[in-house]
C-alpha cells in the first residue's frame, strides 16, 4: 500500500518544529503541528476549545480508499463537543503500512516518544483539568496503552485489541516487516499487548467499548482483558452493544452520547458508573453468554 503526504484535505494553519525536544504549542496555535521526528514527521492536530476535558484521538486501520497521510479520524464526531482535541497521526503510514497500533518503529521508540508530546501540548491549554484518550480497533489499543501512562486519565477504546500478537496474521507481518524489519513479534521492542499491563497495575479509568456481535473481538480482546482486570473492576465500565455482525463500529449517536457523558462528568468516574448502559458488575462469562446469543441470532 502507498501514502502519500498530502494536506489538502485538511484546511488548518500548520505548524512546524524542528524535533521533539523543541516542540511546544502556544495558546493561539490550533493546526496541524509536525515535528521532525526519526527519518519523517510526527503529525498532531491539536485544538484548544478553553474546555477542562481533553479528548486525544488515534486512528484505526486506514482502509483501502485513502493513500495520504497524515490521518486525522474523527473530526466530524468531534466537531460539536465541548473539549480540546489532540489527534494524532500514526507516523507508520510513512513506511507504508496501513496499521502500527502507535507501536512505533526501529528508529521512532513512540511509544516512549508520545508521552512526552501529548504532555507539552496539554500544557499548552491553560482550562484543561480531564484527559482522555479514544480510538476504535488499532487505535482503541493506542488508547489503552497510552492512557495507562497517565494516572487519573480516561481511556475510551471501540472494539480494541488488547494483544497485538493474536490479530490477522498478514496484518501484523506487514507491520513487523516494515517497522522493525522482522516478522517474530515477541522479540520487537514494543509492547505488543496491554493485558499485563493492566494486570499488574492501573491507575487509570477505562470505559470499554464493544460490539457484541463482534464474533472474534469479543473472545480473543474483551475478555481476557476483563479476565486480567477482575480484581479492579471498579475502574472498568464496559458499554457494549448490538450494532450487527462483524466488526462494527458504535452508530455516530451513541458515541456522541459516550463522549457527551465523559465530559459532563467532570472527571467524576461514579457519574459514569450510575449510567445505565455503563456495566461494571457483569462477569466476562455473562457477557460471553451475551454476545453468543446475539452471533446466534443471525444464523
């Protein structure tokens, strides 16, 4: 697959930064922002909305009909809330690779790199008080690594996976091959999986995001996270619906609404554990049972 580095589909001031140690954002400066990053660019569009939540933003597999880069999914669903958005980027598409999971490559270490990043230009908006993070599939794993970085922050995965190693297998060889130039992923120096993780410890909040009629992600993602996460159910609220067979996206409304509740909360988790889509007391088999019956359905 080939990118190319277009913006014309992005009408945004742009800004760019020499590298990563020089980055930093004034308040006036919503755009694109780029810095010089390894042998290419780290791309950012970053918003500041004066809002006391911030929303950071990864992307998914970029599918078939899109060959420019950067990537920034999501505006329109994000157009209307009232928060700072940071979307960014993932700079795999410039080795020409449709999927990363903001794993990084052998001269960009970013999931070490972005923390960083993210953290300068959150200071930069002077209301912000709540952090989250949101991605669907690929980028639904981006968010849960990089939300564990960040004590008290909110990750909203959409039907994530949680162990890199257990997706298509052409897939994840495409990544290897082009990022680390190798094809066993036990030995990339990345973290290919975030059940461990949040195994040992979290200290962040994660609302999960899961359609039920997802036949693969729900057994091989879901609940083993669940599963590895028992003993801390309280900071895990799972929304999951019936949004048809497959690996459907949450409809447009229902996100909305998702994103709506997390910043009417002002950071208060229990707003969201009393909602009541929001479950934190179902068990990984109930939900099994669940999404089995609902597959069953349509058979």
């Amino acid at each position: 697959m080939t990118f190319e580095r277009d913006f014309s589909r992005y009408e945004f001031d742009r800004f760019a930064h020499p590298s990563l140690e020089e980055f930093s954002v004034a308040s006036e400066q919503s755009g694109i922002h780029s810095i010089s990053y390894g042998d290419g660019n780290l791309d950012l569009y970053i918003e500041d909305r004066h809002a006391e939540t911030t929303l950071v933003v990864f992307h998914a597999a970029v599918p078939p009909r899109v060959n420019t880069y950067p990537v920034f999914q999501g505006l329109s669903i994000t157009r209307s809330l009232d928060c700072n958005l940071i979307f960014v980027s993932d700079p795999v598409l410039e080795l020409e690779t449709n999927l990363g999971w903001y794993g990084g490559d052998i001269n960009r270490r970013l999931q070490q790199d972005l923390p960083s990043v993210l953290s300068a230009a959150i200071a930069s908006f002077e209301s912000h008080e709540h952090l989250s993070f949101f991605g669907p599939s690929g980028g639904g794993f981006a968010s849960l690594y990089f939300s564990h970085q960040f004590p008290g922050s909110w990750a909203i995965p959409m039907n994530p996976q949680t162990d890199i190693s257990k997706y298509s297998e052409t897939a994840v060889n495409a990544y290897l091959g082009a990022a680390w130039a190798r094809n066993d992923i036990m030995s990339a120096p990345f973290e290919h999986q975030v059940i461990d993780l949040y195994k040992e410890q979290f200290t962040n909040n994660v609302l999960y995001v899961q359609n039920l009629g997802d036949r693969t992600h729900v057994p091989k993602y879901l609940i083993p996270f669940l599963e590895a996460t028992n003993e801390d159910r309280e900071r895990t609220a799972v929304f999951s619906g019936e949004w048809g067979l497959g690996h459907k996206p949450t409809p447009g409304k229902v996100l909305t609404k998702i994103f709506q509740d997390v910043i009417s909360s002002g950071g208060n988790w229990d707003y969201i554990l009393k909602l009541q889509d929001a479950d934190s007391t179902s068990t990984p088999e109930e939900i099994s049972a669940r999404s089995l019956e609902y597959i069953k359905s349509f058979q």
